[in-house]
C-alpha cells in the first residue's frame, strides 16, 4: 500500500511519526478493551444500583379570607428538626461492625507473623441474612438514639422520644425522605439549634407547610376541616409517585367544597437513590402551583357577634344556629352553628378528651345547624300562611273570636273533628294583626282551613323551594321537607292541614332556608339563592389572573303577592317586637331601630322524649329599603321570644353599631 511503501523509504520523520500514531491507536485499543470488557460488570451493577424515584411536592393551599380580607384559614411554617439517614449510613455500618460477631484465629504463624508478634487473627463470622439483619436494626437504632440524646442536651430538654417503630417504617418505605426528630420546633429550639448545633451533628432544619386557622373555632362549620391525604391526586396529575410529602384533603366546608382550587397543583421532584435507598441527587422537574384564594361573603365581626351571642343568650349544653343575610343580594354575613370544635385539631392532635367529644354525637361538635339539621319552623310559617291568606281575599281587620280550652282555661284551643289543638295565646277575640302579635295558633288554623287558603299555601310554599337545596357549597346541607302534589291527594286530612297552618307537621326547614324566606317578605318578594364566595382569586397579588367572580342578587323565583299584603304582614311583624304588653318578640328590641319579627316554637319527639325547637325570624329596618334578615334557632329554647329574640338583638347592635358605648366593637380574638 502507499503509506507502507513511503515508510520503507529510510524517512526517520515519517517513521516516528507513524510510531506514535500507531502507539496511540494500541492505547486507546487497550483502553477500550478495559473499559468494555474488564470494567463492565463494574459499570453495569452501578447503573442497576442506582435508580431514579419520583417525589410530590404539595403545592401552599389558599387562603380563606372574609368579605373585609380577615384572613380565616392560611397556612404558616412548621419546622421540623430532621435527619436525612443517608448522612448516617457510614455511622450505621461502622456500628454494625463494631457489634456484629466475631471469631478470634489462632493458628501456626509464618515466621514473619511471630517477628512481627501477630501470632492470631481476628475475623468476623460469617452471618446468614435472618441473622445478621436484626443486629443492622440493633446498629441504626443505637445509632439514631444517641443522635436523638444529642439533639436533646443541645436543646436543653431532658429528653426527646425515639419511636423505634416510626423509624422502621420510615426506614423501610421512606429512606430518601428526611426523617423528623423534632416535630413543630419552637422558636426557642429553633434558636438553641441554631446556636448549638448547626453543622455538628447530622441534622438539619426542615420547613413544612401548615393549615392554620387564627381564629380557632370561629366559622368553623362553614371552614370545615382537613384530613391527611398523602395519596391525592389531582386531574391531569401522575398517579405513580415513589414518595409523597403530606398533603391534606378538605372534608366538609369550604375546605371540601372548594378543595380543587385552594390545593392548587402539586409539583415533582427527581430523587436519584442507590441501592440501599438512599439519596444521592434531587432536582425539581416540575414546580408546585399554589392555590387560590377563596373570598367569601361573611363579615368575620358579624359571625362573631353571632356565635358569642349564641353561646351567652343559649347558655351551656344548648344548641342553636344564627344566619344573617342581606335581603337585597343574598350575600351571607354570618352562618352561626354550636357548639363548635377547632378544626385545627384535625392538623395538629386533638388534646386530651378532645377527640371524645367530636365523636359523642350527644355532644353535637359535628352537626351544621344552619344548614344540616332539619327542623319544623313552627309560628314562623304562620307568616306564609298569613300571605296566602290575604292573597285569597282575607280581610286583615276581620275578627276570629277564639274559644276558651276546657282544660286551660284562658288559654285558647281549636278542635278540628276530635283533635284538639292548644293555643299558647288566650281565649278571645283576633284579627291578623293581633294573632301574629301572640301568635294564635286557633286563628290560623281557622285561616288555613279556610276554602281556596292552604292551595295558596302549597304554591307559595314551591316558590320558596322549601324542601330543596339551596345549593351552598358546604357538603353539609339538609333540603327539609314540604309536601308535594301526590302527598296532598293521597289520604290528606284536615288535622294534616291544621299542623302545617302553624309550622308543624310535614314540614321541615333549615335556619337557611328561613333566612331566604325572610328576605323575600323583607325585599319585596325575591327568593334569592343565597351566596356564601364571592370571588376566587390568585394568592399572589402581582399575578394578571383575572378573579372567578360569583355573582350576587340572583333571583331564583318570585313570591307573587300583592306588594300591599306584604306591607300588611310588615306592619304586622313590627308590632311583633315594638307592642310591649303583647308582642312575643318585644325582647329583640334595639332603641333606634324598628325591627319586624316572628317568635316561633315547635314540638318534636326524640327517642320518645318530646322536645322543643324555638325560632326568631326578623329583618331590619322596618322603613324601606330593609337591609339585613337574621334567623335564630335554639334547639329546647323556652321560646322563641325569651329565648332567641335577645339573640337577634345581640346581632342587630353590631349590624347597626348600636348599644356600644362610643360605637366602638370588640377587638377581633378567638372565641372558644
């Protein structure tokens, strides 16, 4: 060939540079050789030692924020003080060393062994897997226990817990995930380690976020509360994670009804780890998208007010609810239930006997009386009876004389057929008016048996859609009852007709639904849908996303009546509470307000025990426009006036900065 035929010539540059070239190439041969053939199985179990695991990473859940941006819900730092056990493993097996079994050699030595003076050798045993395992487990716990005592003199504490358990299924299932020594550090902890400890022993600090609630059970029932989810996902998520971080899921409340959008999107990070598990490299590849926001109607001094007024005006072991709405846009100021329990316990440990009581259902920290349990409205239906009525040509000045019971007497009673229905109100003579001032039972008994009345009933009854969802976005709603058409042609009485003309019988409602009926005789006759989130929007105040509006004053039917018999019943309702001698609602009073009101109390039987609902609907002001609804329930009340009519007043001098010395209001604090 050419190049061999030049490197015969006698060039003695062109022959070293053709050695050279030709030593390279040998070179890289043998390199290739080694590096293909000797070092593959080499290669080969480090690939296969090595793996890549995926993380999720929560994303910061929303906040829920009252209609004056008072922050409800967020999340705050928790820190942790942690050990990612990778940074151990030389620790453990130097430990495993020192405590595993050995056998001392003792043979004849070469000569140079006996000059030497190493006349015996020492060689560990050899273990098979189900022995020499317990005696690893022996050596991280001996390991992890003298760093967790470390950790505790360096705090000051006499002493931290080592859960040998919690360490094994962490171990086992966890291993590239920082293990928690110290959960919930305090400042002073944080400070000491900081000071201490930092960079002296193989841990760190580690920040989580948390669900806080400043303002402890207030709103409670419509926060709801979360619960540990490490295995959610969302839509359009990967499922298949190695490792999850703790993430939370909402239960009831807003925290459930809007859970999708306070959660956010979670993010994922890429954790290289080798054989035995642990970490060696981490890198996000995809970050976590916070959540919204969600901003609600209440107004966080009204749910107080209400709730305080509740628990003060009800006393201990009573149950009761509040809701106050504005008449005009169904926005809700306040949605009241208690007792109420801290939904923070949920994140954090319910204390000692806490648990007990959220689970005893007699103790009742679960139930939503706003919006959950049902109830009969009692006299406060008399107000529906009262339209219907003079829709159908009632003459509100004509009189019903009401005959004496012969059982009680002053008292009045009714007898349809052989039933006899007692009347809280004396015997004696009754046109509208007076029977809503001391809530006749007789007279509207007369009035709903009267022909062409309780079919005026039953429609009026359908276009406030009682028996129906108000749709609110709680997880925690009753629809109640009301008879439909079938009910009333099949086998329907009289006595049947008289129980519902006074608020009993087959009907049920929530304070929820009385509040939308409210509203109606105050604005005029709209049945709203009631509003509890105005608004969803991005938690960071730089970013160009528009907000998710919910729209206001969303009419969903129309009562229908004559403007002038609702002004009848107003004038009616006002006299409720402003006739000193004979209104049962004169306790809801508030000098310089005019407040319309109904008193109401209905019977119920539990387990065979009879049992009283007591009930205060009422709008504010009398003079036009009215601006406020406020509903009061109390379950085994003495009644609706001497029991729930103070709550209401309660309500109105902070909806109206009544009643307060100065007009000043109380300072925002937790009111457990």
């Amino acid at each position: 060939m050419l190049v061999f035929d030049q490197l015969k010539k006698n060039d003695a540059q062109l022959q070293l540079l053709a050695i050279v070239i030709f030593s390279g190439l040998a070179l890289l041969s043998a390199g290739l050789w080694w590096v293909q053939v000797v070092r593959a199985r080499d290669y080969r179990t480090s690939s296969e030692t090595q793996s890549s695991r995926t993380l999720r990473l929560p994303s910061v859940r929303g906040k829920i924020l009252d209609r004056n941006g008072a922050v409800l819900a967020e999340n705050r730092a928790k820190f942790n003080i942690s050990v990612y056990l990778e940074d151990l493993s030389d620790s453990f097996k130097k430990e495993y060393l020192r405590i595993r079994p050995t056998n001392t050699v003792a043979t004849a030595a070469p000569f140079w062994k006996r000059w030497l003076g190493l006349s015996a050798s020492v060689k560990p045993v050899k273990l098979k897997p189900e022995e020499y395992r317990p005696i690893e487990w022996q050596a991280r716990f001996s390991v992890m226990n003298n760093l967790v005592q470390e950790l505790a003199r360096g705090l000051d504490l006499p002493r931290l817990p080592f859960d040998t358990n919690d360490f094994i299924r962490h171990y086992t299932n966890r291993l590239a995930l920082p293990y928690p020594i110290l959960k919930n550090a305090s400042m002073t902890d944080m400070a000491r380690f900081q000071e201490k400890l930092s960079g002296n022993i193989a841990a760190d600090l580690e920040i989580q976020s948390t669900r806080y609630y400043p303002f402890s059970n207030t709103a409670a029932h419509v926060l709801g509360y979360l619960r540990r989810d490490d295995d959610r996902f969302s839509d359009g998520e990967d499922a298949t994670f190695s490792y999850r971080l703790p993430d939370f899921r909402g239960v009831v409340g807003i925290e459930a009804g809007f859970d999708e959008d306070l959660c956010g999107r979670a993010g994922t990070k890429s954790v290289i780890v080798n054989n035995r598990g642990y970490r060696q490299t981490e890198s996000i590849t995809s970050p976590a998208e916070a959540g919204h926001n969600v901003v609600l109607t209440l107004d966080l001094r009204i749910q107080r007010r209400a709730e305080v007024a509740l628990r003060q005006k009800i006393g201990p072991g009573r149950f009761g609810a509040a809701v106050v709405m504005e008449v005009e846009s169904g926005d809700i100021l306040a949605l009241a239930s208690s007792p109420a329990s801290d939904p923070s316990y949920f994140i954090t440990g319910f204390p000692p006997g806490e648990y007990a009581k959220w689970t005893d259902e007699t103790s009742g920290l679960q139930k939503n009386r706003a919006t959950r349990e049902v109830y009969q409205p009692g006299s406060t239906f008399k107000t529906v009876v009262a339209l219907a009525a003079l829709e159908n040509g009632l003459n509100p000045h004509e009189t019903f004389q009401v005959e004496p019971d012969p059982a009680a007497a002053p008292k009045g009673a009714y007898f349809v057929g052989n039933q006899k229905f007692r009347d809280t109100a004396d015997a004696g003579p009754y046109d509208l008016r007076r029977a809503i001032v001391r809530s006749s039972n007789s007279y509207f008994i007369h009035t709903g048996l009267r022909p062409g009345v309780f079919p005026r009933v039953v429609e009026l009854a359908h276009r406030l859609h009682l028996g129906e969802p108000t749709e609110l976005p709680l997880r925690q709603e009753g629809t109640g009852h009301f008879p439909d058409t079938a009910t009333l042609r099949a086998g329907w009485k009289g006595g049947d007709t008289a129980l519902i003309s006074i608020g009993q019988g087959k009907v049920d409602v929530t304070p929820l639904q009385m509040a939308v009926l409210t509203s109606a005789l105050a604005n005029g006759g709209k049945v709203l849908w009631p509003r509890l989130v105005s608004r969803l929007e991005p938690q960071d105040s730089m970013s160009t996303e528009a907000p998710t509006l919910f729209p206001a004053s969303r009419v969903r039917d129309h009562l229908g009546v004559n403007p002038r018999h609702l002004q009848t019943l107003r004038d009616a309702m006002v006299a409720e509470t402003e006739d000193v001698n004979e209104g049962t609602g004169k306790h809801a009073r508030v000098e310089g307000l005019r407040i319309c009101g109904k008193t109401g109390t209905a019977a119920r039987m539990v387990h065979g025990t009879k049992h009283n609902t007591t009930w205060f609907i009422s709008f504010a002001p009398y003079e036009a426009p009215a601006r406020y609804a406020v509903v009061v329930m109390v379950e085994d009340g003495a009644s609706g006036g001497g029991t729930c009519a103070p709550v209401a007043r309660e309500i109105y001098q902070e909806l109206f900065n009544l009643g307060q010395p100065g007009g000043g209001r109380p300072a925002l604090t937790s009111t457990q």
